[in-house]
C-alpha cells in the first residue's frame, strides 16, 4: 500500500468513528430546542411573571416579549399608578409602541399611531386597539394573565 492509499484509508477511518459523535451531537440540540419551544409555551388564561416591581420603577416600564407568547408592555398609570398591560405591537404594522408618559400615550414610531394608555387609538393610520392583559403584582413579581 502506497502512502497515499494509506492516508485515505485513515481519512475514511476518521470521518467514520467521528460519525455517531456528530450525529448525537445533532439529535441533542434538536431535544434542547423542543425542550425550550415546550417550556416557553405559556399556559391561558393563567398569570405568568414578566418581569419585577424593581425593575418597573427604575425603566418606568416593562417589556417582556417572551413570557406570554405575545409582546406585552406593563407601566403604571401616572397619578393613580394603577398598573396596565397591553401588547407593544401596534395594530398597524406591528413596531413597538412607546410610552410617552408626558404626554400619557402610546406612540408608533413607525408611522406616528397614537393609543391611549388602555390601548384606544387616538390618531390614526391604526384603527385597531391594542390588546390589553389583566395584570397584578404579587410581592415583588408583576404577573399578567396570558390571554
Ligand atoms: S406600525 Fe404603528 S403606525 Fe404603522
């Protein structure tokens, strides 16, 4: 055997022990990722946490894009500190609202749709309301209902 046929001999030899490695390394992540998809699946009508009150009271917000399957933005009312949860997603296009808390709206900055803080439109292009979640604050922990 010449040195050649010997080096692809061993080359064969190596991509074949290196085989059931590879493919257990595969199956694995594919476990991980279904094991992550179906503990991130949140239970309805059930409270789930999105985030804390420390949190809330240093960002003057909380925005959680995980923990109810939708995109949820909880703040306190201003005044009353009543606290509301609605989606961020705007009902045009979908971008992010913002909270404005001067001037007590939810603002697009996409193409400037206006919500009230409970998710009424107050100026167009949206015409929908954003969707709102029950929400309450148990201990430190913010929990809204997942709808
Ligand atoms: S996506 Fe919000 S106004 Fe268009």
């Amino acid at each position: 055997m010449d040195r050649r046929t010997f080096l692809s001999w061993v080359g064969v030899g190596t991509l074949a022990s290196s085989l059931p490695a590879i493919i257990v390394a595969c199956s694995s992540e594919e476990t991980e990722t279904e094991t992550e998809t179906s503990n991130t699946t949140p239970p309805k009508n059930e409270f789930v946490e999105v985030g804390n009150s420390e949190e809330l009271d240093i960002r003057g917000f909380i925005l959680n894009k995980d923990a109810t399957g939708e995109s949820v933005l909880v703040f306190r009312k201003p005044k009353t500190s009543e606290l509301i949860a609605v989606t961020s997603k705007c009902t045009h296009a979908g971008c992010d609202v913002e909270l404005d808390t001067d001037a007590q709206l939810l603002i697009c900055p996409c193409h400037n749709s206006k919500f009230t803080l409970d998710g009424s439109v107050a100026n167009k292009p949206a015409t929908k309301p954003l969707a709102s979640y029950e929400v309450k604050q148990e201990g430190n922990s913010i929990l809204v209902k997942v709808i």
